[in-house]
C-alpha cells in the first residue's frame, strides 16, 4: 500500500449526464489517467485505490480501471450531489491528487479457466476493464456483457482491448438486448468456466436469487462490492458486512467476493 502524489495526465468526459426519475441525477462519467508508477506497478485487477478529493473529510474509493505501464486510469461517474467527483472531474492535466493504493483483495483467474465471462452493470465496467486486460494478456477467451441504461451510457466500445468479445444490453432497448445486462447472462453462462461481475447492488440479488434461471448454479460467480468506505483499509469498519465465513471488511477482505459468500439479504441497494 502506497500513499502518493500522482500528477493528473489527461482527464475527460466520455459519457454524458442521465437524470433518473427517482435516484440520483449523474452529470457525466470520466476517464481520468494518472502518472503513479507505485502503485501501477503493484495494481492488480478487482483492487482500488481511496483519492483524496480537495478538502473532503474522507477519501474516495475508485476501482483501478485500466494499468499501462507507469499510469493508471480511473474511470467515475460524476453524481449531481457527489462533492468529491464533482472535485476529480475538475482536475487538470498537471495537477496533483493524493491516492492511496492498491488497497484490497483481487479477482482470481484459475489456472485451468479457458473462458471468462464479465458481466458490468454501468460504470462496473471499471475494474472488469482491467481484469479483461490480463486474462487477455495470459490467453484466455473473454466474453463481456455490458449493460447501460440507455445507449448513451454504454462505455465507448473503441476503449475496450481488442481482442474481447461484446454483447450489449440497454435497460430501455435504445440499443442491444432489452431490459437488464443479467438477462444475458443465460446466453453465456454455459460456455464460462468463471464468471465476474460489477455493477449495482441490485444486479449482485438477481444473480443470487435466480441462479437456477441464469444457468449459474454451480458455476464459479466473483463480484465487487462498491459499499461506502471510510478509511480503505481495515480501521474504520465502516465496511463491515456479514457473510458465510463470518463478518467481514469490504475494503481489507474484499471488495472482491465469491457470490455464494454473501447472503442475498446483504444485497440491499444502500
Ligand atoms: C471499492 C470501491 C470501488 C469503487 N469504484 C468505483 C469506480 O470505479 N467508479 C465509480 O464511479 N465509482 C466507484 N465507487 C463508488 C464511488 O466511491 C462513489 O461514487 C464516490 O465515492 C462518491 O463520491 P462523491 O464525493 O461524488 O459523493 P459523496 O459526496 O460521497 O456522496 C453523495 C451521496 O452519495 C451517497 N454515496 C456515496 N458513496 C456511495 C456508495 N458507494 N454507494 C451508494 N451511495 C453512496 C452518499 O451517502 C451521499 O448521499 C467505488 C466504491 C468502492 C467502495
Ligand atoms: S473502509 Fe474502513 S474498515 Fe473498511
């Protein structure tokens, strides 16, 4: 775990802002890329780093969305009522921004898993991006189900590694499958010998809850747990949320878990 400064190198929109009758307005998504070869070089896929953002009280957690050689990305939404993201999606190409990182458990790949499956609700694409990235890099075949509310808010297709193969899903059908991403999954499940999700907590319950439906009984399911954080990295137990194997720490045993760790009645949208 690394506490640094990292100089911003480029910063920009590249989704635009969705207002949602009833939950929280967002005003873009950002891609933002930093000079920190610390923690770049010890980044592994699924881990975050916690940002100091201004003169917030608490840092930020952002998942560690794509590493290339000395830089890392982070990609955020920016929410209306979000002080700190409102802070990051200012930040210029020269300043500086503390970070604290890699904090966390990861995602793992067995040896002996061919096909991957990555299912992203939204801006879970984040930490899936650089996940894909290093299945890739070591031979495996990945599949990534993406899904968005509406077509505007697919991540950009151009962004993602070449290799990877895509299927989309819009919650209105402007573009892709209609309804949620999940409703993929049944397609590919299959063919996957390891599955690996990010999205909203509402995404984690369908899959615990209908397992059978999305032909996942059985199959080996990780997700990342986005709770609110305090600290990052085990004081604060302000993360502490109860699984199979006892209570535990989002930000110091996860954020990656095993599906079948957590209790659907764990899974309520905060
Ligand atoms: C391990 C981890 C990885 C994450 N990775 C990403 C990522 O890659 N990209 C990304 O866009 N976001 C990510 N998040 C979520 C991100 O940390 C929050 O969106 C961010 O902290 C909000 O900051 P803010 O200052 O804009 O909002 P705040 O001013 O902190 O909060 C505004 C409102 O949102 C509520 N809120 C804050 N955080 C959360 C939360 N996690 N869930 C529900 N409500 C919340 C607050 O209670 C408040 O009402 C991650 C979270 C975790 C724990
Ligand atoms: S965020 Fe402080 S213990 Fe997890």
């Amino acid at each position: 775990m690394i506490r640094t400064t990292a100089t911003v190198t480029s910063n920009e929109a590249i989704l635009p802002g969705i207002s949602r009758s009833g939950a929280r307005t967002v005003l873009s998504s950002h891609l933002i890329w930093f000079n920190c070869p610390g923690i770049a070089s010890q980044a592994r896929p699924g881990q975050f780093v916690m940002v100091r953002c201004g003169d917030c009280t608490l840092p930020r957690p952002f998942s560690i969305h794509q590493v290339k050689n000395d830089h890392l990305a982070l990609l955020f939404t920016v929410w209306e009522d979000g002080k700190g993201t409102a802070w990051l999606a200012q930040r210029q190409i020269g300043d500086s921004v503390g970070l604290l990182g890699p904090l966390g458990n990861s995602f793992t790949i067995k040896p002996t898993a061919k096909n991957l499956l990555l299912v992203a609700g939204g801006i879970g694409v984040a930490p899936l991006h650089f996940l894909a990235q290093e299945a890739l890099t070591n031979g495996k075949s990945v599949t990534l189900l993406l899904g968005a509310q509406t077509v505007t808010q697919l991540y950009p297709e151009n962004l993602l590694p070449g290799r990877i193969k895509l299927f989309k899903a819009t919650d209105d059908g402007s573009f892709g499958k209609k309804g949620w991403v999940t409703g993929l999954i049944p397609e590919f499940a299959d063919w996957a010998d390891q599955v690996f999700a990010c999205g909203p907590i509402g995404m984690y319950r369908d899959m615990a809850l209908r397992k059978q439906q999305f032909r996942l009984a059985g199959k080996p399911v990780q997700i990342s747990l986005e709770m609110r954080m305090g600290c990052g990295f085990g004081v604060c137990y302000g993360c502490t949320i109860k699984t199979t194997n006892g209570l535990k720490q989002a930000c110091k045993d996860g954020p990656v878990f095993d599906l079948d760790e957590i209790p659907p009645d764990e899974l309520n949208p905060i």
